[in-house]
C-alpha cells in the first residue's frame, strides 16, 4: 500500500495555554478546584498554543452531554471534510475515486456515523465502503492507517482514505477536579487529519511495509472515557509512562526483527505525542534522540494532543518539514485506550520526475 497524502485541519480558534488556563480555572468545578494544582498540570503539559472548536467564552455555557455532543457532530463533520478534500487535492484525486473511507473518534456519538457525514458533504459515491472506528482514543490514527494497509492489500486496486476528528474540549467536565480531568484540560486540544491511500504502484511519497498491535495485559482502567450524565469523563492513569517503559522496546524490537531489521535500521520515527513524559519514555525505552522525536514535541507544543488525529499531524509534518530519504525506513506508533499500541513499518519511495 502506497501513502498518497497526509494532511491535518485545524479550528480557526487559537489560544495561548496562559489564555486556557485562566478561563479554565473558572470553568472547572466552577472555581472549587486549586486553582494552583490546576495551573500546574497546565505548565507542565508541554503545550503552549491548542486550537478549540469554540471561542473560549462560550465553554462556561455548555450544560448538558446532547449540547456539547450536537456541537460535536455539526463541527466534527465540517472539519473532517476540509482534512479529507484537502489530502485528496494533495493526492491529484477527487472524491468518485475513493472506494473505502474510514472514520476514527473517541470524543463524541454520531449515528450515522461520521465517515456517512462526510461523504455526503464531500460528495463521495453512493456505494463507497464505510468503516467507522470508535473507542481507539489515542491509537487510532495509526491503528487506522493499519486497516488502511489490510484492506488494500486485498483490494490493490482501489484507494481507500482515513478520517481522524477529535473535539477533545468538548469533554472536559466542569464538576470533575480529578487530576486525570485537570491534566486532561491542560493537555488535549481540537483538530482533524486524513490520510489518502491507494494499492498497488501509484507514486506515493511513502509505502506500508506492515503493522502490529499490541493490547497489554489487566491494563483496561489504564486510559479511556467513563460515560455518565453530564458526558464523557475522562480515565487516566499516571502509569501510562511506565506501560511504555515496560513494554515498548520488546514491541518494537520483536516487530522489527520478523521485518529482518532492528532499531538502528529506521531512519525517522512517527510517534504519537501523547504528553511530556510519555515522549520521555518512548526516547529512553527506545534509545532515540531529541532530534528523532523534535517533531513529537513541536506538535504537542504548537496544537496539544489531537487523540486519534495527533500522530497524523506529525506524519503530515515529517513528510513537509523532514522529507525523509528515499529508501530509508521509518516506524508509526501510537498508544492508546486498552491500554493498546499500534505499530507501523514504512518505507520513503523516490519522489516521481
């Protein structure tokens, strides 16, 4: 399978965390948390900008899951289409062409599902394959970008897209002063990402070689979303960083060597920026660079975690900023709710005359 294009979409809204963190600290438990712990998280969350679906002022008003969950659908839907038409113009293709289109969210409940939306805006045709992903979280983007690789793989003929629209700040629950929902709101931000994919020899900037999951074991409680009346509240654990540490080297060294390669093969590395020590995890466990994961760190910097959509990000900005070197190998990952991980193994094609 041949990556044709990767592109991200992102709300109009930015703001600075300072701004967040201030309008936050009123909105969280309506002032009851401390306001200094909250603050804290924020600082340390290694973000400096996010991009919100809304305008800043209007999240003190939101009071209800069917609000906030109807605004999720009109502005997931109308995101998710910007990412899909602007990776299908990068592609040279147009929306007749697709023949699978995938969805991926964690963030909100549409029925029909989001991938149906879309098409009906992008106008893709009436008999084109549909495959919603929920509950992925974080691992999806390149979870999705796996089942991308398995469908072509059957159907090398064919081109078949990736939808990721997370609204994280429309979870955030005001009533909540666990740490888990006062990380969560320093940390997680807005934004879409699709990635165009076809069988076959069609020139792409990049091929999928193979892919792994992993789900590790009596880790369920690990990451995720409690659903109660107000919404989705939000389950992590602060051993998330140690999962990695445990378990991530064995992953991808096993990975890698059924591939007949080893770590020291892989010449640029796509990894989901799940937060600071998180990325510190993944550097010592698999003993790489700053430099190996500087585009990690600039995307959570710039835009906060995207969930499903954020590796996506960073893979858009590896092939625009880094172009890697063709023939060169390059390694996908992410983690997600299960406590899960996703493996991808890719490979830099020569950029056609």
């Amino acid at each position: 399978m041949q990556i044709l294009s990767v592109r991200g979409a992102l709300p109009p809204q930015r703001y600075d965390q300072a701004e967040i963190t201030d309008a936050f600290a009123s909105v969280v438990a309506r002032g009851a948390v401390d306001e200094r712990l909250l603050r804290t998280f924020h600082a340390n969350a290694g973000v400096a900008q996010r991009h919100l679906v809304l305008p800043l002022a209007q999240y003190a008003a939101l009071d209800s899951f069917g609000e906030s969950n109807d605004l999720f659908l009109t502005h997931a839907v109308a995101l998710g289409a910007q990412a899909l038409e602007d990776a299908l113009k990068a592609a040279d293709l147009v929306p007749s062409d697709v023949d699978l289109i995938i969805s991926t969210t964690v963030t909100g409940v549409a029925v029909p599902s989001l991938e149906a939306r879309i098409a009906s805006v992008v106008g893709l045709r009436p008999d084109v394959k549909r495959l919603p992903l929920f509950g992925l979280g974080c691992v999806a983007g390149a979870a999705g970008v796996a089942r991308l690789h398995d469908y072509l793989m059957g159907h090398p003929d064919q081109v078949a897209v990736l939808v990721a629209v997370e609204l994280c700040s429309l979870t955030v629950q005001r009533d909540d002063t666990s740490p888990a929902n006062l990380v969560a709101s320093g940390l997680f931000g807005d934004g879409a990402a699709a990635v165009v994919a076809a069988g076959g020899a069609r020139g792409g900037p990049v091929t999928v070689l193979d892919s792994r999951s992993r789900l590790y074991p009596d880790s369920m409680r690990t990451m995720g979303f409690d659903v109660g009346g107000t919404g989705l509240r939000i389950v992590l654990d602060a051993q998330v960083p140690a999962i990695v540490g445990r378990y991530v080297r064995e992953d991808v060294d096993g990975f890698l060597a059924d591939a007949g390669l080893s770590r020291a093969d892989i010449g640029w590395w796509v990894c989901h920026p799940g937060g600071p020590k998180v990325i510190d995890a993944l550097r010592d466990a698999l003993e790489l660079t700053e430099h190996d994961l500087a585009l990690t760190r600039q995307s959570l910097s710039s835009i906060g975690n995207l969930s499903s959509a954020s590796v996506l990000h960073v893979f858009a900005d590896t092939l625009a900023q880094r172009p890697p070197r063709p023939g060169s190998y390059g390694l996908l990952m992410a983690m997600g709710p299960g406590f899960c991980s996703e493996l991808v193994l890719l490979r830099a094609e020569p950029v056609p005359a």
